[in-house]
C-alpha cells in the first residue's frame, strides 16, 4: 500500500533554492556537531583510560623506589656487618694475646691492654645482636658457654700473674684454654659465615633486582612516552572536527545572515519601489554571531593538555632517575665493603704477627713461629687487597710505614730464629725501644688507614640517609605532577567534551533574531530617509 500524505499538495510549503541550501547547511552543521560530540566522549574515555594506565605505571615506580629504599637500608646493614665481624676477630686475638703477653712477662701494662678492650669487644657485640639479631642469637648460643670459661680462665692468669708468672702461663696455655678457645673461634668463624653469606645473599638479590627494577623502569617509562602518541592524535582528531564543525557553523550563519538581508532589501523594495537603493547589503563582519565560537578556548585548552602530558612524563622521569641513581649507589658500595674488609685484614694480621713473635720470644716454643709464617701470606693478600681498593691510602700508607715494617720484619725474624734456636735474646730485641718506636709508627699508620676507612664507611652512610630524605621529597614532587597533571588532563577532555556537545540552537535563533532586528531597524531607516527626501523636493 502506497504512503499517503496528510497534508495536501497545495498546503505544503515550497523551498525556494536559498532556503534549500541553508537547510542543507544547516542538516550539515548539525552533522558534524554531532560528529564532534560522538568523538569528544570517545576521547573523554581514552583520556581517562590511559591515566588510568599511567596510574598503574606510577604505582610501578613507587614500588620500585620502596623496594629501593629496603634495599638501601639492607647496603648500610651489610656494610657494618662486614666491618664488625672482624673487629670481632681483632678484638678477641687483642684479648687473648694481652692475656697470654701477661702470664708469660708479668709486665702490667697488658693487664691494662687487656682491660681497655673488654668494652669494645662488648660494644661491637651489642651492635651486632641490634642489627643482626638472628646471626648474635646463633653466636651466643654456639659460643657462651666456652666464652664464660675463657673470660673465667684469663680472669685467673691476670690474678695469677701478680705473684707466679709460672702458673699463670700454666693457665693460660691449658688444654681447657685451647679447646674452649678452638670453640670461641669456631663461633666466631661460623658468624663471619653468616654475615658472608647475607652480603652474598643481597648481591645476589641485587644483581637481579639491577636488571628488573631498570627494566621496569624503563618499560613505564617508555609506555608513558608511547601513550602521548595516540593522546596527540585524539587531540589533533578533535581540534580537526571541531574545526570543521565551527566552519559548518560559519558557512550557515552567513547563508543565514545573506537571506535575511535579502528577504528585508526585498521589503524596502517592495516599499519604496524598483528606484530603491541597496543600501542593506553590508559587508560580511568576522565580529557577526555566528564566527563566535569556543575555537579558540579549545586550542587553548588543547596547549593545556600537551603541557599536562609533559608534566606528567616530568614527574615519570623523576623516578627514573632516582632508580638509575640508587643502582649507581649500590655499585659503588662493594669497593667500600672491600676496602673495609682489607682494612681490617690489615689490623689483624699485623697483631697475630707481633703477637706471635713476642709469645714465640718469650715461651721459647717453636710453634708459634710456625702460626708467624702461616699469618705472612694473607698479610701480604690484605695489603695488596688494600692497594687495589684504594691506591691513595695504600701509598700513604707504604710513604709512612714502609721503613718502620722493613725494620720489624728484620727484628722478629732475628727473633724468631732465636726462639728456634732456645735463646731468650728474642726477647730482648722485642721488648727494645727500637722494636717499640717503630712498631708505634706502624700501629700508627694501620690506625690512620682504618680511621680512613670508617670515615669513608660513615660518610657513605650519611649520604644514603640524605638520598633517602631527598628521594621521598622528589617522590612527592612527582607524585604532585603526575596526579595534578592527570587531573588536569580529564578536566580538560571533559571541559573539550562539554564544548564539543552543547547544542547551539539557541545561539543560533538568538542571533537570527537579533541579526533580523538589525535588518529591519536598517530597512526603517532606509524608508525613513527615502520619505524624508521625497518631502524634500
């Protein structure tokens, strides 16, 4: 069945040319308004999804950089572990050499050597127990026992050694000395194990977590540079159909504009006749109502949100390179860790050395020579350790002592071979002034070294709590730049979705109106002066 009409032929309204064109421009104009408006949504919502990514991505950094700071707390625990276990080994070999020292020589200033390195033998435990509580734990629990007989037994030989030197060697030299020592240094062997291991144990982890905490890294921020590609595109999508949807909107308001002006030169014509000037046709103003449009505040607003994307890859890049910079940290601090450890070789072996010597001197026994040659090669690997790890204070070192050791060296090896050979002349080159001098010049120049050393410890220390303190404040820069700017960025596409939308057909009635009032005050006028010349003449 065919469609009928309602409306009768003749009543329908016939278009004349004009006005089928300003419809179709009109049809058209709406068109691409709603263009605009489908695709301002579109990019309302990937704006809002792609921060949403980069949220994710910003959650990522912020892991990385607690992980970071657990890690720089665990450097500065490895650092000082590895110096206090052995200054563990140093103090006790002080200890039990000062003890031995007294029995054999009666002389009373190793009872005050003694004394004045309880405490910090005491002191260094204490720490350890603070900042390893588990390794103390393990330590105590291996060695108290034979700790407790051992301070019981030289507490006896100091006491002995006032009044029988004899019996207080006795003591001091006792297979139940030698087994409960065997124990205390099988203890404190197995701790300098557990702290090896827990330094092996964060290099391990920081080997890999180098690679991932980088990857990672760079994966955000690589993807945050990626994401500004089809975020410029979107922008650059709008800014175009809106541009041509304000054109549509200008080309319709000057089709409208020359019809009105037309249809009101028509009605002064028709009033004042064909001898009618045409003097409504005004040129084409760009200051008309329908040129105003929100093009400009939308490319205002898309510069806001280009500087939106760059502060935001701004506050990405922080992190980055807080990242980079705390890797960079942790690799310098194994040299530091191997300074330290050479360091302390250092102070150890020179007092086994001395230690030995002397005890050989005065207890004529042969094998404490031999325990003299054992300790020549790892004080040899420590010094050259030294030289590797820092050649400054190696060369400081060799410029102050090397005279001092090369004549120590000549000393105890006189020494020991008069000990071989059951003279005490040993002694007496030991216990002389030259022995003494320079080996307070040597003693002097070790101090100098591991002072260096803690110094450089304390330093690097200082540095990781200030990176910290500054690492959370430009944490929280970038955590300020990267939310404002994503806030920014949805404002924004919200703000370019709202102007793409709105409905401007009370804009464009309004200016019609008001275009069409102009008009006709201009055709009143026209008449006006028409009439006013007729009465002229």
């Amino acid at each position: 069945m065919a469609f009928t009409s309602p409306v009768p032929e003749e009543a329908r309204p016939v278009w004349s040319k004009e006005d089928a064109g300003i419809a179709e421009l009109m049809f058209a104009k709406e068109e691409a308004r709603d263009r605009v408006g489908r695709y301002a949504k579109l990019h309302f919502r990937w704006t809002v999804f792609m921060k949403l990514i980069g949220l994710v991505a910003l959650m990522s950094l912020f892991s990385v950089q607690w992980i970071s700071e657990t890690r720089s707390e665990a450097l500065l625990r490895v650092t000082e572990l590895s110096s206090l276990g052995k200054d563990v080994l140093l103090q006790d070999l002080i200890l039990t050499s000062s003890a031995r020292m007294l029995a054999l020589s009666g002389d009373l200033r190793w009872r005050d050597e003694y004394f004045l390195n309880v405490q910090p033998l005491l002191s260094i435990m204490s720490t350890i127990e603070r900042r390893a509580p588990d390794i103390a734990k393990e330590f105590m629990r291996t060695t108290a026992v034979a700790n407790e007989r051992l301070a019981a037994l030289e507490r006896k030989a100091i006491e002995l050694s006032k009044t029988n030197t004899t019996l207080a060697a006795a003591v001091i030299f006792s297979s139940a000395y030698e087994t409960d020592k065997a124990l205390l240094l099988q203890g404190v062997e197995s701790m300098n194990r557990m702290i090896l291991e827990t330094r092996s144990g964060y290099q391990q982890v920081q080997s890999w977590w180098s690679i991932f905490s980088l990857s990672l890294v760079i994966v955000a921020l690589v993807s945050k540079c990626i994401m500004i590609v089809p975020m410029r595109h979107l922008d650059r999508s709008l800014q175009k159909l809106s541009k041509e949807a304000d054109d549509a909107q200008a080309v319709y308001g000057q089709q409208v504009r020359q019809r009105l002006l037309k249809r009101a030169e028509d009605v002064v014509v028709t009033v004042q006749g064909p001898c009618s000037k045409p003097t409504l046709r005004r040129p084409f103003k760009s200051g008309d109502p329908w040129l105003k449009g929100p093009t400009t505040l939308k490319q205002r607003l898309s510069y806001l949100a280009a500087c939106a994307q760059l502060s935001a890859l701004t506050g990405f890049a922080i992190p980055a390179a807080l990242t980079l910079v705390s890797l960079y940290k942790a690799q310098l601090a194994d040299p530091l860790q191997q300074l330290i450890w050479h360091a302390k070789d250092t102070a150890f072996y020179d007092v086994a050395l001395t230690s030995s010597a002397r005890i050989c001197a005065l207890s004529l026994d042969e094998s404490w020579a031999e325990k003299y040659d054992e300790f020549i090669a790892p004080m040899d690997s420590a010094l050259e350790g030294l030289a590797i790890a820092s050649p400054e204070l190696s060369s400081e070192f060799a410029a102050r002592t090397s005279a001092a050791n090369d004549a120590l060296i000549d000393m105890e090896t006189v020494a020991l071979e008069a000990c071989t050979s059951g003279s005490s002349y040993g002694s007496i080159v030991l216990s002389s002034t030259d022995y003494e001098g320079n080996k307070t010049l040597l003693t002097a120049g070790i101090n100098n070294i591991t002072q260096a050393v803690s110094q450089m410890r304390d330093s690097f220390e200082d540095d990781e709590r200030l990176y910290r303190v500054v690492q959370r404040i430009l944490m929280m820069v970038s955590t300020f730049l990267i939310v404002t700017a994503d806030l920014c960025a949805v404002v924004v596409a919200a703000w370019m979705e709202a102007l793409s939308s709105r409905d401007d057909a009370e804009v464009d009635e309004s200016a019609e109106h008001g275009f069409l009032a102009d008009a006709m005050g201009l055709a009143v006028l026209n008449l006006a002066s028409a009439k006013a010349t007729k009465l002229q003449l």
